[in-house]
C-alpha cells in the first residue's frame, strides 16, 4: 500500500473443487486452501535458476523470519511498526480503516495476509488512538533483505470485495543513506477505480519521487481476484523500472522522466481495506463487502542482471 499516494491476469487460475486434506488443514488454520502448483514461479524470460538472489514460497507453517517482520516499517518510522509511536505511515492515515495486526498473517505452504471486519483501537498516525473498522495483514524484508535492481516478481491471488486494497510495493532499506521514505516502487495496487473500470480487473503501478508520481493503470480485461498472476518489475538502478503482468510488459518510466532508485530497496506485502478518505479514487466497503477478504502469495522471487541484492 502506497505510503505516498497510496496502489493483476490475463488468465486466472481457478482453485480445484475438491480439496486434499493439507488443503482442508491451511484452509482451517489461514482461512483459504494453499496455492496450487501452477500458481508457483519459475524463472522470468532471459534468466535462469543461477540468476536467482532471493526466493521465499512460504513454505512449512510459519513466517521465516530471516526475509520478514510481520508488519510495515521504514526509514521514517526507524524500523517500528507504522503507528505503533506515531511515526510512520503518516500519508496513508485518513485513507485506510484497517490496522495491521500480526494476527492475520497467516503461513501454510503459502501466504495468507487477511483483512477481517473486526473493529480495533489502535495508535493513529501522528499519535492518538482511533477505531479502525478492520484488521489487516502485511509483511515487510525492512531489516532483513534488500535489494537494488533486478527482476522482482511475486504470485499473487487478490483479494474480492469492495474496499479490498492489497499492494505490492518497496521503500527505501536501511542501506539506502536516507532516513526518509524518498522513493517508493508500487509495483501492484488494487482497488482503485480509475476511469470508472471494473476494480478487479484495473492495476495500478508507480513510482513515487521527490519530483512527483510516474506510472498509471493497467486493465487486464479479466478479474483479477478469481486467480493466481505474476507481478514483476524490471527495475535497472538510476535508469528504468518496467513493470510487467503475467511476463507482459504494461508500463515504463525512465531516468528521462523521473529520478530511478539506485540505492537498496524493501519489500512490503499488504492487505488493506480503504477508508472514506479514498473514495474519490478507490473502492470503499459496503454492504456487499464480506467479512474477510484474504490476499494470497504463492512465492516471491529476485533475480539479478545488472542488479545485486544488498545486506541491510
């Protein structure tokens, strides 16, 4: 979820209809059945399995605490969780009506970042309490790997509902010299409601800058929530960052129309729900909207051409 301005298949991949009981087991404890093999990654056109610097399907039970910390932080919030001292996350406060809580991140040969209606007071940006209407799972590397260039590329199931707003999307890590949130790479967002087109089937993508935001939207022309799709960027530290659905390209910025990142860089992995103040732009809840709106992640891949992974 973008911490500036906030952010998908051209084929869904539909769940089996009868179910195994490991499938049974995670769907019990996370909610949802495992993603199935076909939802898994293999190497991107023009890279091979010696290309690959960092890898995470979520196997096992648990999150692997060598790649994540079981919410959203950054440079600006000097690694604490956003809000819970009132740093960070300052410019996502009035948007969203959901609090991240570790309770709805969920592993099971696979990853499972839920959004439930259950109301809960927690600290606000800027300090101060709040009640937020929804509970929330996210996922960040801040801490434990960065990156600086390369091919990113995560499988992900979106979440369905009205108000649903999952997002894949980097900060500047600790490596990175700066103690602000300068740059962010959003290299997925859902939700949103640009030029009146179905929301499960838009994709947003940007690249927030000091000079301004870059980027667009994306229709995929099928719903984005019914199945698994690979997101990517091809980011070349200080002179492009491509991003690309399902291994096709959908949008590009250059080092001729805004500053590129060339300095480490986290992942983060959210669920959201959106609050009123981004009804002008994305889907806000409603009647219609079910009590969990879980978002799924087969796996998380980086290979690197041109780019390297960087200790934080």
């Amino acid at each position: 979820m973008s911490a500036l301005a906030t952010v998908v298949a051209l084929v869904g991949v539909a769940l089996a209809s009868s179910s195994s009981p490991a499938q049974d087991s995670a769907a019990a404890r996370c909610g949802s059945p495992p993603p199935p093999p076909s939802a898994r990654l293999s190497p991107p056109e023009g890279f091979t399995d010696s290309d690959l610097v960092f890898s995470d399907d979520f196997s096992g039970a648990a999150l692997n605490s060598a790649n994540w910390v079981p919410y959203v932080t950054s440079n600006a919030a000097k690694g604490a969780a956003w809000w819970s001292d009132g740093r960070g996350g300052s410019g996502i406060g009035t948007f969203v009506d959901s609090y991240n809580l570790p309770s709805q991140v969920c592993v099971d040969n696979g990853l499972t970042l839920g959004a439930a209606r259950t109301g809960v007071v927690a600290p606000g940006p800027g300090g101060g309490k709040r009640l937020y209407p929804f509970t929330a799972g996210a996922v960040s590397t801040y801490g434990k790997q960065e990156f600086t260039g390369g091919t990113i590329q995560i499988s992900m199931k979106a979440p369905n509902g009205p108000g649903a707003w999952p997002a894949l999307w980097l900060l500047p890590g600790k490596g990175a010299g700066s103690s602000g949130d300068v740059f962010e790479i959003d290299i997925q967002e859902g939700g949103m409601t640009a030029d009146r087109r179905a929301a499960n089937s838009l994709l947003s993508y940007h690249l927030h800058t000091q000079r301004g935001v870059f980027g667009g939207e994306a229709d995929a022309g099928v719903d984005l929530t019914a199945g698994y799709n690979t997101y990517a960027i091809d980011w070349v530290p200080g002179r492009s960052i491509t991003w690309r659905l399902n291994g096709k390209a959908i949008g590009e910025v250059t080092s001729a129309q805004a500053p590129i990142p060339d300095a480490p860089m986290t992942l983060i992995l959210s669920n959201a729900v959106a609050g009123p103040g981004a009804a002008f732009w994305h889907t806000v809840p409603d009647g219609s909207t079910p009590a969990s709106m879980p978002m799924q992640i087969a796996g998380v891949q980086v290979y690197a051409k041109g780019g390297r992974r960087a200790a934080p």
